[in-house]
C-alpha cells in the first residue's frame, strides 16, 4: 500500500498553488481587488471608506473603512482559504445575506501579491497588523491604527508574470476600477466614499447622498434631473430606484445598473424585463438607463452561482417578471419623452456692427428672408377628419397654441413657453397602435369583412401550423379559413389595419408560431405584427393635412395615457422652450 502511494501520480497540491489557481477565478485585476475588499468592508459595517489607487490599481490597492475591525484571533485566520465570519453550516448558503461569503478572497489576493492589514475593534487601544507576502503569511503583531481596517494590496502579480502582462494600460486599469466602485456606491446609500488616484481625488460621494444626488455627482446634473423614481412591493419583495426616459439609451449597458440587496450585479432576467419595460417607448437595438434597487428576502434567491458572486440564480423567477415588468413599464410611461430641442439649436455666430457673416458679400434686395407666400400652408381636399368617430375633447383640455404644418410632415405647435415640433406620421402610428391595442384588450375588436376574401399562398406546413389556431385568432378580429393545402383565406382583419394587409399579417403570424412559439395573446400580438401594421395604416410625411384633420389628430394624441415615442420607440415631438430660442438668438 505504501509503495502504490509513493507511485500514485495523483498529488494533494500546496496551499500556495491552491490559492494561486483559486486567484484565477476571483482575481482578474486591480478591479477584482477593489471589489472584494470593498465588499469586506461594507460587510463588516462601514459607513466611512477612502480608496487610495496608485497605477490604475497595481500598484496600489489601499482600502481603509471604520467598520467594526478584528481582533488579532481574527486575523491570524484572515489570510487562510475559505476562512470566513460569514458561514457556519451548509444551511447557511440557502440564506447568505453578506456580499462576501466564500472566504476565498483575501488568500487568493495575497498569493498573487504583497498585501497587508492593519486594524483595531472600537472600544480597544491597541490594534493588529499581519503580512502576506505571495502566500507567504507573517505573524500578527500589535501596532498603533485608527478603529476599523485598512488593507494594503501592493504589486499585483509581481510574482505570476504571465498574469501581469495580460493588464491593460493604467487608465483602462483605472476606468475598471471606477466602475466598480461607482456600481458600489449607488449600491449603498448612506455609505461615504472617497476615491483618489496616484494621490489625486477623483471622485467622492458623502455618506447624506441619496441615490438621486449620487447619479448626479457621478454621471452629471442633465441624466440625473430627467430621472423618474421607481418604488413598488409585493410582499416581502421591493423594487427602488430610478429610470431614465428613452432618450437617455445607449448602445451599450455602462448606465444600466441593477443592486439586489445591495449587491450590483448583471442578470439576464432583470436585464431582459428592463427591456420588456420600455418595448415600444424605445428603439429595440439601444440600451434603457437605469438605476435599480431590487429586494429579495435571501432564501429566494441563489448567489452561490459563480466565484465573483456576479451571477444569481432566482427561485421564483415566474412571479418576480411580471411584478418588475409591470412597475418599471408604468414608471416608463412617466417619464418626459418629448426630445428637448435646446441642443438641436446652433447659435448664429456674433459680428461686428457693420459687418454681416455672410462670408463677405452683400445681400441681394430681399434675400435672407423668405417670401409670405412660402410659408403659407395650402390645405389639402376636404375630407373626412381621420378621426372623425372620436368625441370630441372638452374644449378645456384641447391641446392650446396655433399649429402650422411644415413640409407636409411636421406640425409646429405654440406652447405657452416656447414651441414644439410634431412629427405627424410618428404621432398618428402612436394613436393607431394604442387604439388597436386597446380593442385587443377588452376583446372588441371591430371588424372590417372582405366582400371577396383575399388568398394567401402558404407552405403546406405553414398552414398545418395556421390552422390549429384559427379560432384564438378569429378572437382577435383576424378571420381566416383553410382554403386549400397551400392557401388561406383572409375574411376579416381589424378595421383599423389598412386594407390589404392580409398578406404581411398572416406571414408575420406565420413566422412567429414556425418558430415553436405559442400562439401570442394581443400584447404578443401587438409586438409582432401590429407595429408594422400601425405605420402603414398613418398618415406619411409628405400628406397635406386639413386643419380640422390637424385638430382631429393632436385632441386623439391628448387623450393617450402616452403619445411622446411611436411605438418603434422614435420620438414623437420636439420641445423648444423660450429660453432655448433667446439663447440662440442672443437674448441671454
């Protein structure tokens, strides 16, 4: 037996090489230090942290807190892996309510590194410091600190080269870090932080800040005034924060921020319900931005999924969609959609008196501006209004101002401070969409009968799809028949759909039941199907529009719980107020 395990090839490895492999997992960069030692800190109760960086984060990592502190019993086992304060029992990981757990982080950052801790609890003269020099771990020995601790993380990987040569530059390095620590700070109201780099400050929030005010100081006074809060509960589950309006997106996710129970964190489920939110208020290929605080009592969800702790796992995934979904979509209908124009506006450039910036020539007689008659607007063919079968708004609350129509594509509309720009087919598609989608929902949906039905050429496993879900669909005002192998008949569509749109409805219906879905309810249905149909059944640039058809038009829109984005998410108006224009003009 001895001899067969002096040839065994299978070897226990040393703790060092443990921890070296274990620092692979948890230790990427300077960012993955910061992280974790932050995370230590407000864990053990800080309220007060100061981060010293020096070369992007490598070489200095400096964390100093005024939390509880540790003893020199503690600190001795600080350095060990999978020593931790924070589990006792394997029950334990079924409700783990700190943001560290795993006990893996302080011994993976000391093998790839020179690390250092200096601490005293409250309420005690001396303090404690301990070094861990590669792995190496000294003795603790007594030494003067201010109460709580601070942690030295000094020449990251100076001992894995093949580690450090894979670090970016100091202020790729840096921007890491500071997202981090920005995610951090937004994550823990009431928690101050200070942050400088190579001895200079760079940011800092103090521990009063509310969320809003953080955003503010750390992404600018413009994002953080259009913000709208969030607040919403079910049971013992609570959704907090802030969203922007769509005009705010981005094409990346940098200012999409989830915290679960103080945790940020990037989950596919909380990422795909913020974009289910603003479906149809935002351009789909663009990013919503949002500040968002989720609550979850720790049994119901999972964190032990990845080593940095960035991935969960949801127990009750079923119920927690449609309680976010519908918070954050009616906090996305509050908030300003309407784009401002102040910044669409280009200032004249001053001249002299004398002189004109006309790049040195002389007007001609009359030139620079236009004659009356270009900008009178000729009214089309009288018509039916194109909503003629709406009442009409009470005069009180009938949009105010006169209104011109430009270009046959834009109403500009007076406004009590300035002046707003509609974009009239954008407009038109918002109120056709929101009146189709309306009928689908109370199931009144009115239908318009083909005196000769229209046919619809099909694969023949198309139809065979089509046709178990003739009847779901007739409920929903699309009336359709088997009318041969390869063909389907098309009886009846929404009223509100342009004629002819049998063709384009039943192929995107189609498409979406061959691809294994369900058949969709209107909502579904909506998001198929209705927006395409929504377009071509308004008003297009270039239409000539009679006033009363104008009136007809913005009185529908005044009555929407919602008419500043087309439902592609495009805006529908442009506001300028009257302090955009005398900025422009030079008035202030």
């Amino acid at each position: 037996m001895t001899d067969a395990v002096a040839s065994a090839v299978i070897r226990v490895l040393p703790e060092r090489v443990r921890n070296q492999i274990a620092a692979g997992e948890v230790v990427e960069r300077p960012a993955s230090v910061v992280k974790e030692l932050v995370e230590n800190a407000l864990d053990a109760g800080a309220r007060e942290l100061v981060i010293d960086l020096e070369e992007g984060g490598v070489k200095l990592v400096r964390v100093s807190d005024d939390g509880c502190g540790m003893g020199p019993e503690d600190l001795q086992l600080a350095f060990l892996s999978h020593a931790t304060s924070k589990l006792a029992e394997v029950e334990d990981l079924a409700h783990i309510g700190t943001l560290g757990f795993r006990g893996e982080a302080l011994a993976s950052i000391g093998s790839v590194a020179r690390a250092r801790v200096l601490t005293r609890r409250a309420g005690e003269q001396l303090g404690w410091t301990v070094e861990n020099e590669g792995g190496t771990i000294g003795a603790v020995g007594a030494a003067g600190a201010p109460r709580g601790t601070t942690i030295e993380v000094r020449d990251l990987f100076y001992n894995v080269p093949a580690r450090r040569a894979f670090l970016k530059r100091t202020a790729t390095e840096l921007g890491r870090c500071l997202d981090v620590l920005q995610r951090l700070a937004l994550a823990h109201v009431g928690t101050g932080f200070i942050v400088t780099h190579d001895r200079g400050r760079v940011f800092d929030v103090e521990r009063e800040m509310d969320l809003a005010a953080r955003v503010r100081r750390l992404f600018g006074a413009e994002l953080a005034d259009a913000l709208v809060p969030v607040a919403a509960e079910s049971g013992p589950v609570r959704l907090a924060g802030l969203i922007a309006p769509p005009r705010f997106s981005r094409g990346d996710t940098t200012r999409q921020l989830w915290f679960l129970n103080g945790r940020p964190l990037k989950d596919r489920v909380l990422a795909r319900c913020l974009l289910e939110a603003y479906r149809g208020f935002n351009d789909e290929k663009r990013q919503p931005v949002a500040f968002l605080s989720l609550s979850v009592p720790p049994a119901e969800v999972d964190v032990n999924v990845h080593p940095t702790k960035s991935e969960v796992r949801f127990r009750e995934e079923r119920r927690l969609f449609p309680f976010l979904l519908g918070a954050l979509r009616a906090a996305v209908a509050r908030t300003d959609m309407a784009t401002p124009g102040g910044k669409l506006l280009v200032p004249f450039p001053r001249v002299l008196p004398g002189t004109w910036a006309g790049a040195g020539r002389a007007p001609s007689a009359g030139e620079g501006r236009p004659r009356v008659a270009e900008l009178e607007v000729r009214e089309g063919p009288s018509a039916t209004p194109l909503f003629a079968a709406e009442a009409r708004v009470a005069p009180e609350r009938r949009p105010a101002g006169r209104v011109l129509q430009v270009a046959a594509t834009y109403l500009v509309r007076e406004l009590a401070d300035g002046l707003e720009i509609v974009d009239q087919h954008a407009l038109h598609e918002r109120v056709t969409y929101e009146r189709l989608k309306a009928e689908l929902a109370a199931g009144k949906v009115e239908v318009q009968r083909e005196l000769v039905p229209e046919l619809v050429e099909l694969a023949r496993s198309e139809v065979h799809v089509l046709a178990e879900h003739l009847p779901t669909l007739e409920r929903l005002g699309i009336d359709l028949a088997i009318f041969g192998p390869t063909t389907v008949a098309v009886h009846g569509l929404p009223s509100l759909l342009k004629r002819r749109a049998g063709p384009r409805l039943v192929r995107e219906l189609v498409a979406a039941l061959s691809d294994g879905e369900k058949l969709p309810g209107p909502e579904q249905l909506l998001d198929h199907v209705v927006h395409s149909m929504a377009c071509r059944r308004s008003v297009m640039a270039g239409d000539e529009l009679a006033p009363e058809e104008i009136e007809s038009l913005l009185e529908a829109a005044a009555r929407l719980p919602h008419d500043q984005t087309c439902p592609h998410g495009r805006p529908t108006r442009v506001r300028l107020s009257l302090a955009d224009l005398e900025r422009a003009f030079h008035r202030r």
